[in-house]
C-alpha cells in the first residue's frame, strides 16, 4: 500500500467516526432519546428538542471537537518546532499560565462574559498568551534564541505559574470548586458562543500551518540548513510558536486544561501517515478532534456523575507517554 492511499485511508476512517461520534452525542444525554426523536426533529423541530439537540448536545460535540483539533495541531506545530515527538502544547507554559489566569479570576469573583469566554476563561487565555510572550522575551540572546532555551524556560515559568496558583487556591479556598473545572478539564458549561469565538481562529491557525508545512519540513534539517535553503528561520519560528501558543490557549479558555491529547495524537499520527508536515498538521486536527469527540461521550457516559475529560485523556495519555519514553531509551 502506498503511503498516499494510507493517508486517504486514515482520512476516511477518520472522518467516518468523526460523523459516527456526532450521531451518537445527539443521542445521549441525561433526557433519553432515540433516533427516531432525532428524525422528527428534523421534520417539525419544537424548542425543546431544538433545545436538547442543538443548544446543548450539538454545541458541546462541536467544542469539543475543536479544542481536541486545536490542542492536537498545536502538538504536532510543537513537536516539528522542538523536534521531539514528547513536546506538546503545554510545554512552553501555556497551561500553567493559564491556570493561573483561571484560579485568580476565580478568587476575586470575575464572571462577566467577554468575547464569548467567562471571566476566568478570558483571563485564561490573557495569562497563557502572557507566560508565552514573558518565556519568549527570556530566550532572546543577541536578537536570537536557542530552542532548549525556550524550552527549560517554559519549564522554569510554568513551575513558577503552577506556584502561584497553589498560593492562590490556599488563600481562597471557597473557589477551589470552581478552579477545579479548570485543573481538569471539562465542557459541561459549552455553549455556541464559545464555539463561534474559537472557531475562526482555529481554522486560520490550521490553513496557516499547512501553508508554512514546507519550512516546517526545512527546520528539521536544522536552523543552518533551512537558512541555507531559502527559510526565513526567525520569522517563521515566532509564527509556528505564536501559532500553537495560541491554540493551546484558546482550548484551555473554553474547557479547562486537557492534557496529552497534544502529546499522544499528533505522534500516533506520525507513525500512521509519515513526518511529511502539511500532511501531519490536518490530519493531527481532524484526529485530535475525533478523539476529544469520544473522550467526552466516555466522559459524560462512563459513571452515573460526569467525569472531568482531563481524566479520560490521561488515562489513555499517560501508557502511551511510558511507552514512548521507554521507546527512546
């Protein structure tokens, strides 16, 4: 089999579990329904299926689709940038920072709605961005930088951001509830004016990234090399680092934090349909979607209370991390 017919295998697989997944998300939820209440939906809809079926189990599979997609290109941008298949989207600070951003929004009672995020979201995603710039700024030797130094210094800001959410979360211990749906993850409080605020940009931040592949590809060989062959080396490391800073932001605003799905999909990916970077970067969102798609539904299904999906994906994310570690040793 050629490695084109393997992508448009793995493509159409994809796709057909992706539309399987949306089906059966329509169809469960705590009010029961069946697919023939789905089939009268669509032939006379009433506003309260309308409801059930667009308002509440629609916008939440869409946004979860689209933050499992954001998390997932934002992986894939990062492991290409660091050329390390164990990078994800939250090794440069992004969810610490944004954790952060949440727990004090938290403790100081901010709730207004913003843009389509709440208060905690919006400072979210303004502190993931912040911690991103500040590592950036910190990394910067001689009008350059070195991608091990961006690297320990997201570790260093990170440690320094989860810090000060302790701090915050033991002063203020009445808003440890609400910081919880942060810490884990969760899309219990979607709704389509998240999904209309994120989705552009992630559409965007893909197109963009597929246009780039090749200098992506160029970075492999090394920063001499893709100088040497035509890659505007600076410029196009600050697009594909603001790129996947934020979408890991975006996602982290609207569900919390999700870990491994940026570490796990867009590796497995790699292995399924080859390195070739414009190639990996759709096909880690249309697979990084799907599986957020489905972690939910076990979320939301698995026990009588709803999970936080943080615990699915890491329970999926964490064997495969061992595996990989003991893979490259």
């Amino acid at each position: 089999m050629s490695r084109k017919t393997g992508r448009r295998l793995f493509w159409a697989a994809c796709l057909v579990l992706c539309l399987a997944g949306f089906l059966v998300s329509l169809l469960v939820g705590p009010v029961r329904t069946t697919p023939g209440d789905l089939l009268r939906f669509i032939q006379s809809p009433d506003r309260v299926q309308s409801a059930i079926f667009i308002d509440l189990r629609l916008s939440r599979a869409v946004l979860a689709f689209l933050v499992g997609a954001a998390l997932a290109l934002s992986g894939a941008i990062l492991q290409g940038y660091f050329r390390n298949p164990m990078a994800d989207p939250f090794v440069v600070g992004v969810s610490s920072g944004a954790s952060l951003g949440a727990v004090v929004a938290a403790s100081l009672g901010f709730e207004a709605a913003v843009f389509g995020f709440s208060g905690p979201g919006l400072l979210a995603f303004l502190s993931g961005l912040a911690i991103v710039s500040l590592v950036y700024a910190l990394s910067l030797r001689r009008g350059g930088f070195k991608v091990e130094t961006i690297l320990l210094t997201g570790i260093a800001a990170g440690a320094l951001a989860s810090a000060l959410t302790s701090f915050f979360l033991f002063m203020r211990s009445d808003s440890y509830d609400q910081a919880v749906f942060w810490l884990l993850g969760s899309f219990q409080l979607a709704e389509w004016g998240q999904v209309a605020t994120i989705a552009p940009w992630v559409v965007l931040c893909l197109l963009a990234s597929a246009w780039l592949a090749r200098d992506m590809d160029l970075l492999a060989l090394g920063d001499e090399t893709a100088q040497a062959l035509g890659c505007p080396v600076r410029r196009v490391r600050k697009v594909f680092l603001a790129m996947s800073a934020l979408l890991a932001a975006l996602a982290v605003a609207v569900s919390g934090i999700i870990g491994f799905v940026g570490l796990v999909v867009p590796h497995w990916v790699r292995i399924l349909i080859g390195p070739g970077h414009r190639a990996l970067f759709v096909s880690s969102a249309l697979a990084g979607g799907t599986f957020l798609l489905y972690c939910d539904l076990l979320a939301r299904n698995l026990l009588a209370a709803e999970l936080p999906i943080g615990v699915i994906t890491a329970a999926v994310g964490a064997p495969f991390f061992l595996y990989l570690l003991h893979k490259k040793r």
